[in-house]
C-alpha cells in the first residue's frame, strides 16, 4: 500500500510539473512574441506563429492569413518600426491533454493605452505555435453607446 501511494505520489507531482512547464513555454512563446514585434525582428515574430495562423486586428476588417499578416507587416518592420505591447496580466488555459492553450492578456500600448490580446496556441512537435492571436481594445462599459455612436458614424 505504502508502494501505490508513493506512486501516486510522484505521478501527480510529475503531472504537475509538466503543466507548470508548459504554462512557463506559452508565457515564454507570448512574451517573444512582443519582444520580437518591438524590435522589429521580421523572421523571428512569425516563426512563432503556425502556418494556419490568423491575426485579428482591431479594425473589424482585419482578418489575416499568416502570409497576409506578413504582408501588411514587412513594410513596417523594413523600416524598424515593430509594434511594442508591454504585457500587465495574462492568464493561460489548458485542453486536458495539454497540447492546446488559450490566453487572455492586458497589455500597455504607448498610442493605444490598455489593450487586450487572446488566442490560442498549439503543441507542436515539443515547440509553442501561435494559431491565433486577436488584439482588441476594452472599451469601459460607461464609453459604450457613444464609442459604438462614432463607429456606426464612421461606416
């Protein structure tokens, strides 16, 4: 009896410890992602992402394809000039067999204030891959109606 409990044991302490590593992998894939968006770094930004990976931007218009996404970003990172998110809070979210992760993150932007990022990433073979990634802004609820009013307006 004293063998099965330590077996547990240890079998639960191991199970522990793979999921506090691949929470530390996705928070280590996320943070890259916007150190690597800041400096500019073209190749090293989008081999984080999968190759079915799409980004939703805050322009409702902005549904891109990873090779889309490429486009509207190469001329911008050509120059230098990346895009810098400094994330405040995140939190991360496992499928049961730890191979799919969700996130939601508010993150400080220079122009834009607070913003929130989510998506999901996938396992794929040992390495962290971006499938999606939505950036929005959070309107206060008390903003609402007259944020929604200059939208309609602008349409």
């Amino acid at each position: 009896m004293k063998q099965l409990i330590i077996v547990l044991i240890l079998m639960s302490a191991a199970s522990f410890t793979y999921a506090n590593d691949n929470r530390e992998r996705v928070n280590q894939t996320l943070d890259a992602l916007h150190h690597n968006a800041s400096i500019a770094d073209m190749d090293e930004y989008f081999n984080l992402y999968h190759d079915t990976a799409v980004f939703i931007g805050t322009d409702a218009s902005e549904v891109w394809n990873k090779e889309a996404f490429k486009a509207y970003a190469k001329p911008h990172f050509d120059k230098g000039k990346g895009w810098t998110y400094h994330p405040k809070t995140r939190n991360v979210y496992f499928s049961p067999n730890q191979d799919v992760a969700w996130f939601d993150e508010l993150l400080d932007n220079e122009s834009l204030g607070e913003t929130r990022g989510t998506g999901v990433l996938i396992k794929e073979e040992g390495r962290w891959k971006i499938t999606q990634y939505h950036l929005t802004i959070p309107i206060p609820n008390a903003l609402a109606d007259s944020v929604a009013k200059q939208i309609k307006a602008a349409q």
